[in-house]
C-alpha cells in the first residue's frame, strides 16, 4: 500500500462529507503493510469532516478560486431585508455563514455531536 496516496483520497473524501466504512477499510489495508504504515493507518481511524486534514483541502480549494467582488451596499441592504422578512418566528435564532469555507461551518452544526 501506498500510504501517502490513501490518506490523500480518504482526506479529499472527507472533505466532501462521505467516507466513513472507506477510512476504516484504507486504515485496515495499511496495517497489512507493516509497522512503516502504522501511523497512517491510525490517522485515517479519527479522520472526518471537520479533521483538520480535509479542512485544508476545502481551503486550498477556496484559495485558487476567482474571487467575487462584493454586492453594492443597496443590493446587500434589500437582500437582508427580504431574508429576515421570510421567517416565521423572528425571535429563534440566526445561524450566519458568511461563505469563508464552503458551508463548512453549517455542515458541522447540522451533524449530532
């Protein structure tokens, strides 16, 4: 097995929100190889969405993305308006991603602890 090359593909598989049985069967194949991949393989056991390893990949992704430039302050200002016009009950909480990591930060709140 090729350790560098399974924690890369179950790291990319992480961070787009699947793996799960993947990690344990890639960790399974690199205890197959010997004590040299031990350490890859016990990495690949915690690895999950919010791991910092797949997080790393998102940004690298963000990063080399073109860059938008931002709404003029009147098209902000009407689309907060209709947005917080559109609730049922004005007094549950807002949860605000401000889009800095892919929705990354919703992800993490909507998965149980």
């Amino acid at each position: 097995p090729q350790p560098l090359v399974s924690l890369q593909v179950c790291e990319r598989l992480a961070a787009a929100g699947l793996g799960g049985a993947a990690f344990a069967r890639a960790a399974a194949a690199l205890e197959r190889g010997g004590a040299a991949h031990a350490a890859a393989a016990a990495s690949l056991r915690g690895l999950s969405f919010g791991s910092p390893r797949p997080l790393r990949w998102l940004w690298r992704r963000a990063a080399a993305l073109p860059k938008e430039a931002p709404p003029r302050d009147a098209d902000a200002d009407a689309a907060l308006a209709l947005a917080l016009g559109g609730f049922d009950d004005p007094r549950l909480p807002l949860v605000l991603d401000l889009g800095c990591g892919f929705g990354t930060s919703l992800l993490s709140l909507s998965r149980p602890a």
